[in-house]
C-alpha cells in the first residue's frame, strides 16, 4: 500500500499486530463471542475515561459521537453553549444548529485557550444553557482546553458538561468522573491507534436523566437504543457494528493497559516537549502559546517566504513524512505535526530530519541536526 | 477467532483475500492515494446500482444509508409513504417518525410481497406524498419486492422512489436508473461480502433537487457535504472515513467484478433454489410465497415440536454452522438461512447435512440425506 510515515493528528500508525486481529474472521453480531468482545471493549474505553459509567461504541467517525452528544439532549430552541476555538469547537456548534437548536458561542482566539471564567459569566447570565461543550484538544490549532478547571466551576450548575477527548483520550490527562464531565466522546484512530471507523461514548447518571427526558430527533445515533441493547444477553449493538473494527479496538485497548495508561500519557507528554523543543531549535513559531499547547499535536507558523504546498509536498514526495496542513483560515499559515499514538523519539528523529532537509531546500536558512538534536536533547535525560 | 459457518443474512464470510487487502497500513485519508481509492469504490458501488449517477460511500451500518436517504429529504410535517411488510419496511417508517415526518404505511402481511397497485392508489389518494420506500430484499421475512414493477408505477407520479437493497445488492437484479430508482442505499457486509461498516447511497437528479431544496435536520449524514468532498481534489469524505473497510470494499468489488455481476446474480438465484428445494425434501414448511421468496435469505416455519433454541443452538454448537432466528413477532416462529456472499453448493451441502442431524435428534422424523441430495440435484444440471 503505503509507507509514507503518518505524522499527522489521526489516523495514525496501526502496528501489524493490531492490523492482524483486526483481520481475524467476521462472527455473528449478535453471538455470545461478539458480545464478549462488544463488552470487553466498552469497559476498557471506560477505564481511559476514568469513568464507572458504561460506554458505548459507535460505528462511525468522532463526527458521528459528537452528533450522539448533541441530539440526545436536544430539543429544537434547546440552548447550548459552545465554546469556539477551532474547527471542533465550531463543529459542536454547527451540529447544535443542524438540530434545531440554539449555539450560544463563546468565541475563543485560534491558538489560545478557553478561560473558564467566560463560561462561569455565560452561565450566570442565562440559566437556561441546558449544556456546555469543549472540545479539550482542539486539533485543529494544537490547542489543550483546561478542561479540568472548566468541570470545577460547571459542577456548581445544572447544565450538562460535554467534552469532545477525539485527539487526547490515550495521550493526555483525561479524567471524566473526576472532572464532572457528564458526556465524553472519542475517536478510534487517534491516541487509541486503532484504525478510524469507530468512535465511543460515555453518559453519566445526570446525562442520562436529560436523555430520558428530551423528545429527541435522531434514530441512528439514538443511544437509548445502545443502552439497552448492551444490557442484553449477550450484549449486542442495535444496528450491525463494524466488527472487524471492533476486534481491533479491542487489541488496541489492550496496547493501551499493556503500556499502562499513565506511562502513554507522559510518553505523549515527551514527545510534545521534543517536538516544541526542536521546532524552536530550527528558529520556527509555535503557533499556540506554548503553556497551552497540546500533548498530542504541535501547530507550526509556516516560515516566511515557504508554501504549505512546497514545505508538506516535500515531506511527502521526498521524505515520506505526511504532516497536516491548516485548516479553515490556517491554511496555508500554519503546518501541524501530529504525535499521537505509537510516536516515540524514533519517529521523531526521521520527521525532524526530513524537515531539516526540507527547509534547506526550500531556502529557508537551517543549521542541519539541531532540530534532531533537540529531539535527543529532550529524550536523553528521560528513562525510556 | 472462531470457525463457525456464517449462514446468516449478514455479515457474511468474508474471504482471506478481502481480509488482507483490510489489513494494509492506515494512510491519510486526505490523500491522492486514498482519493483515488475512494473514487473507485464509489464507482464500482455505481456499477453495481447500474446507476451513471454517482454513489457515496457511508461510514456506518445499513441504517445509517437508511438513514441517510430520509432526512436528507424530510421537513417535518412532510409525508412518506412506507411501504411495511417486514423489520426494516417497518424502519424506514420508524425513522421517518422519528425526525418528525408523517409515515404513511401500506401494511403488506409478513411473508407476502408488495402489491404495486397498493402503491398506485396510496398515491392517487394524496398528491402531497414526497416519497416512497420500499425494501427490496426483505431480510426479515425472506421475500423479494418486486420493484421494479413498483418502478414502473412511481414513473408517472412526482414522489421520490427510495429503495433499500442493502440484503439484495449483488445478489438479485437491482436496476437503479431502469426501475427509475432515485434513492438506493446499500452495505457492505451482505451480497459484497466485505465486512460490515460501511454503507453506500446514490441519488438521482430529482433526488438532489429535493435534496437541495430540503432545509433537512442534519450533519454527520448530510449528503450534500459528501456531494461537495467527493468533488474535491483530491477526493475526499467530509469526516474520516473507516479507511481499512474502504480498502476492503475495494477488493470485494473487485472480486464482484471479476466474477460478473450476472453471474454473480445467478450463483444466488441457484443457491436459494437449491435451499428452497432441500427444505421443501425435508418435509419443512417455506414462510414466505415461494414465487416472492428472496434470491439471498430463505425463511423458514419451524417444525412443530422444535423450539428455535433447540435448533439453532444444536447446528450452532454441535455442528458450528451459525443460522439466524427470527426477528419481533416471527421470534421462535420461523429460522432463516442466509445464502449471501461466497456461497456455493460446498456451503450449502454443509448446512443441509447439519440441518438434517439436528432434526433427528431433535425428534423431528426425517430421512437423512434427502436434503444433501436435493441440494445435488438442483445444482447437477447447471453448469458450474
């Protein structure tokens, strides 16, 4: 197929052992193995969660878990405020209005972060907010959002706390009972390394209570249906799960308890630092400001003078190093390095010396091995 | 994983070569490579529709398709006429509630096929009706719709014509542009035999005009977003797609393509003949009208004095041949044999032969052998 190494924010690298039980025979959905499966997934999902709520897996994009999140609870006029930092912040947004209801914005500047002050104002200033959303690694600018700070002061209201964890569940801090988080939704093929395809949810116990009490419009993503078909025996999904997705979730959640949770979040805390470390050491700009930016993808100005086209091109077609380009008003601004997943000092070594290449030959004035030194520099103190 | 038969009515045995193809490295899903992947996909479900209009490829089950072709076109209020004569007739009316459209029902027995006069009078009774549905290949019951009778009919009235061939396609003649079908919706895990996950939707002309005159409710299923992606360069899905399934669609359309669409069709034909007359041997009871009975799943009355449990448990863990049970109210009434996919004689011959045992032991009086050599005899004169 493909060598070309990923260093995008998702999908990312499967390893061929998760490529190989994702290849194993498709069973019967609705058979006591696949239900062994479909549970054992879902309680390895509510464990990265740190959640003792049940989670559901979804056959679809982040996308699809975003829209579980938001059609569930609403009702056409329903108010939700959403807080807007980036294309994932802005897409909550658009699903609200998609559904009828109304998207009460805090706008945040691209690179920076929410402060949890602004939506402590929003809430005292209209009681009616039925939930809040955040996206907490606003992929789009390499933003991390303090959703922990967030959940502090959304515990002393009503309204539901909604968080998008698609790009951070599995490489940094994600606590959803401890920060009162009531909806928590990721994706499969970012930090968890499984292939894209499937996407997961939790609801707390007040979640729950609104879900029950809202005249939803939704069928396919209608999660009464999954909570009560995962109650079954054997558990099952309402509708034909992608199966072979599913086997590979599941080995891939293994990976993740093989590694041990805490040990794969500092390894993303590590490889984000050596990745800021090098970009600074190249003489290039963060594009976030650096105490906010993410533990699983780094957001770089583009350098004067050098193009998206020529700068990824060259990564691509020389180097075989795919990175991500902007998104929205970013393009062309700014490139994105994605390190999630199985990233480790390896990975990043090729990327920085494909960009030190690339740089040179695109003119732009770069001492060569810096950037692959600072990589080093970062990782050398560390036990690895 | 586990070795077990699949005889049921999806997901169906997908073969090493589709399994490989599925295990190839992820790559970006923004990229020509997988672009190009992606338009060939599209095209070879386009084909398959003998549609020239373009088709889009769904992360999601079957439902999701279903889905998809409603709300794509409803305004609440708007009227549908369902066609329901089985589970997923009944569906597309559910979803069509459930987004706040009036359903219209043609109630048709379970077991009996749509009568296209009843369709013709629903729709000279109220001018107002937006669009039609119908299942093609029931999967509940066994029965095929004859639509492209129903076709023939909708020619001359402004409704939509929205057909499910989601257990059909591949597996029983499907003309989209002939049967003047404007929606058809297909999966991946049936008559393709790839895995499940993925869905595919064409629409015609008339459909997207509807479509784009529609202020639908919705977003991860918007198909005008899918329209616009498609078109881009390179060619792409609005939300990452499930990249693994799209390689294995591929491969599976090509082994469609590498058998023949017709002959293909006709392994089917031959295949539900044989197991229509090895049940017939048995002294078993057919439940739907044999002449309306489906080309890829055949229904069938459970014998007096045998409980679905007993049958389906035996062939399941004796004879590890997997057979579906019944669905709502045809539970532990009736069993269905799903004879979709790879299915040849070999398949067949093994599923009579355990079929037969567990009847005997079940203390159904039946003479061994009669089965397997009706299976024989139908399939003896054909040329294989």
């Amino acid at each position: 197929m493909d060598e070309t190494l990923l260093m995008i924010p998702g999908p990312t690298r499967v390893t061929p052992r998760v490529l190989k039980a994702m290849s194993e025979n498709i069973v019967n959905h609705r058979s006591a193995i696949f239900g062994k499966f479909l549970t054992e997934t879902s309680e390895m999902i509510s464990d990265i969660f740190r959640t003792t709520n049940k989670s559901y897996i979804l056959t679809g994009s982040g996308t699809a878990a975003m829209e579980a999140a938001i059609v569930n609870i609403l009702e056409p006029g329903d108010k939700i405020l959403n807080v807007v930092g980036g294309k994932f912040g802005e897409r909550f947004s658009n699903i609200v209005e998609a559904f009828g209801g109304e998207s009460k914005r805090i706008e945040v500047e691209w690179g920076k972060a929410a402060n949890p002050n602004d939506i402590k104002e929003a809430l005292e200033e209209d009681e009616n907010i039925k939930a809040v959303t955040v996206v907490h690694n606003e992929t789009s600018t390499g933003v991390a959002n303090p959703i922990k700070e967030i959940g502090k002061i959304l515990d002393d209201y009503d309204a539901l706390y909604i968080v998008d964890t698609v790009s951070s569940l599995g490489g940094a801090e994600v606590d959803v009972d401890g920060y009162n988080i009531d909806i928590c939704v990721t994706g499969s093929q970012k930090c968890l390394a499984a292939p894209p395809g499937l996407a997961a949810i939790t609801l707390s116990d007040d979640a729950w209570n609104v879900v029950d009490n809202t005249n939803s419009r939704c069928y396919y993503l209608d999660l009464k249906k999954y909570r009560k078909t995962s109650s079954m025996e054997p558990p099952e999904t309402p509708y034909t799960p992608a199966v072979s997705l599913v086997y590979a979730l599941h080995e891939a959640l293994k990976v993740v308890k093989e590694e041990g949770l805490e040990n794969r979040i500092k390894r993303h805390e590590l490889a984000a630092e050596a990745t800021r470390n090098a970009i600074k050491a190249l003489g290039l700009e963060l594009f976030p400001d650096e105490e906010v930016s993410s533990t699983t993808v780094t957001a770089v100005k583009l350098p004067e003078g050098v193009t998206d086209a020529e700068l990824r091109g060259t990564m691509r077609n020389k180097y075989h190093v795919e990175l991500a380009g902007g998104q929205d008003h970013l393009k062309g601004k700014i490139f994105r390095i994605g390190h999630m997943g199985n990233i480790t000092h390896r990975e990043l070594i090729t990327t920085f010396s494909a960009l030190e290449m690339t740089l040179r030959e695109l003119g732009f004035d770069v001492e060569m091995g810096v950037g692959v030194a600072a990589i080093a520099d970062t990782y050398l103190p560390q036990k690895l």
